[in-house]
C-alpha cells in the first residue's frame, strides 16, 4: 500500500484503478507505515495537491446533469 500511495503522490493524479486497489488493501491487514502513507495521499488530495479521477468525473456529471436542467 504504501508503495503505491507514494506512486500517486509523485504522479499528483489518482485514478479510478489505483482507488479501488487502495480500498482492497484497506480492507486487509496493514502495518503503520502503509496508514501513514495512505492519510498523505488522503491530505493530498484533499488539500488539491493530487487530482482525483472519481471527484472529477462527479464534478463533470453534476455540471452536465445541471445544464440539462437548466
């Protein structure tokens, strides 16, 4: 986990397939380094320093869903 938190870090781009990978690995036993890897990325990502591939396709379906109705 911590390897491939560190890969999108530097990539500053979280895809859709590296988020799902991270949800598996959390779902399993992980040791302290691997968390404190994964709450960098989530501050990362959070603060705008690493885009997030599914926040951008919600962003982008909720513009198009809002001029179809207005």
């Amino acid at each position: 986990m911590q390897r491939l938190c560190i890969l999108e870090l530097l990539k500053k781009y979280l895809n859709v397939e590296a988020e799902d990978r991270l949800r598996k690995l959390l779902a399993t036993k992980y040791d302290l380094e691997d968390l404190d890897a994964f709450i960098n990325l989530q501050q990362a990502t959070m603060i705008g320093r690493v885009r997030q591939e599914s926040r951008e396709k919600l962003q982008q379906l909720s513009k198009e869903n809002y001029e179809e109705y207005n």
